[in-house]
C-alpha cells in the first residue's frame, strides 16, 4: 500500500468512525471506487487504534471519572461519582449486547461487504433515522436506563452491516428514548471504546500470519495517524450539529450517497 492510499483511507476511517455515515460503507465504496485492494488486518488494526486515540482524547475527563469511580464505591461518594458507577454499568449492558449478537451473527455480517447494492440501501435507511431524530423535541431525560442501554446496544449490533452508522444508530437511539443530545452523544462515544477494542482484538488473531507476510509498514502507522488526528476534529463537529439538531445535514449526505451507489457502482 502506498503512502496516498494509506492517508487517503484514514482520512476515510477518522472522518466516517464518527460521523454518521457509517465508516464500513464508506471503505467498502471507496475500495470499489478507487479499485483499493483490501488493506490488510494490519492496517485496519492501525486505523481503529487511530480512532480508539481520538475519542480517549477527547473525553478524557468521563474516562478519567470512570476510572476514579471504581476505586470508590462509599455511599457517601460524590454525586459525580455515583453518576460514573450507573454510566459503566449502562455501557456494560450496551456493549454485551452488541457482543451476543456481534458473535452469534459474524460471519453473516461479514458476507454482507461484498453487497454494495445493500450498502446503498443501508445508507438510505441511517439518512432516514437521521432525519426523524431531529424532529424529537421531548429529550429531558439526563440518566440512562436498563432499558435504554439495551436498546442502544441493539442499535450498536444492528450498525455492524455496512450502511448503518454505528455513531448514528446508538445517538439516535438515545435521543428516541428521550435522552438529552447531550447525553446520547457521549454515551454513544463512550460505548464505542470497547466496540472499537473489540473489533480489533477480533482482528489480532490474524496478525501473526500478517506479519509473517511482511505486511507491515510506516504506512500503516501513517494511516493510524491521520485516522487519529481526523478522527478528533470529527468528534468536536459531530457534538456542535447534534447540539442544534443539524443532523438533517448527514441525511442528505447518506441519501445522495446511497443513490449513488446503487445507481453507479
């Protein structure tokens, strides 16, 4: 892989990671568009370490306050506190969830790449749910809930076809079970840290037959970065348009896309 390409597809990987247009349709179309061959466990390791980076980064304080809440469990522990110990348990809930179902359906899920046609689709259908999230007006609640974790953890499983953005699906979810945009977007990037370690842990045992081949590169490592430093930028846009219900925006994106594909590749 040349050093353009592995840019090019970080690029790809830190913008779509977190924006709602789902990264894995979005690296299936360009690879079919730009005839990339597929990059390798390697890379892909590299760029969903990239984007594993940005969100830490960027909400390092939650992380921070998770971590601190574990080694306090007083009941007269800070109102912060006690708000970190219900979060992790809601992302436990959420990311078991997405973990029965990613597990139990993989290779399914795996064989749905090859189908551009239902990528478009897929596309269509994540500008939809979009679009409706933005007309909710009833989102108060500022807690999260069993069953409301669970259902973002649904959401999450179900984004693993390619089309269906994962950051899309579980913020809108949210935001339908009347969680404030504030809330549903940082439990959505939280719960994507162990996604994200998840899917690559998935890949390691791979890697050793991808090292043996002499896959490995600076490029990679370039690939890693820009997805990381791409990746951060798009966390802080994503958080400015969903404050002021702008995610119609993405609609139009994933609908002109999808058609696209569809219709053209």
């Amino acid at each position: 892989m040349t050093a353009i390409k592995a840019i090019i597809l970080g690029v790809i990987q830190g913008l779509t990671e977190f924006l709602p247009v789902s990264s894995s349709g979005h690296l299936v179309i360009f690879q079919k568009l730009l005839r990339f061959n597929d990059p390798g466990v390697l890379f892909e390791i590299a760029v969903h370490l990239g984007t594993l980076v940005a969100v830490i980064i960027f909400f390092r304080k939650d992380i921070w306050e998770i971590i601190q809440s574990l080694f306090n469990w007083r009941k007269d522990a800070p109102e912060n506190i006690k708000y970190a110990h219900h979060l992790l348990l809601y992302l436990f809930i959420a990311s078991a969830i997405t973990a029965i179902i990613g597990f139990k359906f993989k290779d399914t899920f795996e064989a749905l790449f090859e189908n551009t046609v239902l990528v478009g689709f897929m596309l269509i259908i994540t500008g939809g749910v979009l679009f409706a999230s933005d007309k909710i007006k009833n989102t108060t609640k500022i807690k999260m809930s069993v069953s409301s974790s669970l259902l973002v953890g649904l959401a999450q499983s179900i984004a693993i076809i390619p089309g269906i953005s994962r950051s899309g699906a579980t913020i809108t979810t949210g935001i339908f079970t009347g969680r404030t945009r504030n809330l549903a977007t940082r439990f959505s990037f939280l719960l994507s840290i162990p996604a994200i370690l998840g899917a690559t842990l998935l890949k390691l045992k791979d890697l050793q037959s991808a090292v043996s081949s002499g896959a490995m590169g600076l490029n990679f490592i370039l690939g890693g970065i820009f997805a990381a430093i791409v990746g951060y930028f798009a966390i802080a846009f994503l958080i400015k348009m969903i404050k002021k219900a702008n995610l119609f925006y993405f609609s139009i994106y994933c609908w002109i896309l999808g058609l696209f594909t569809i219709f053209f590749i």
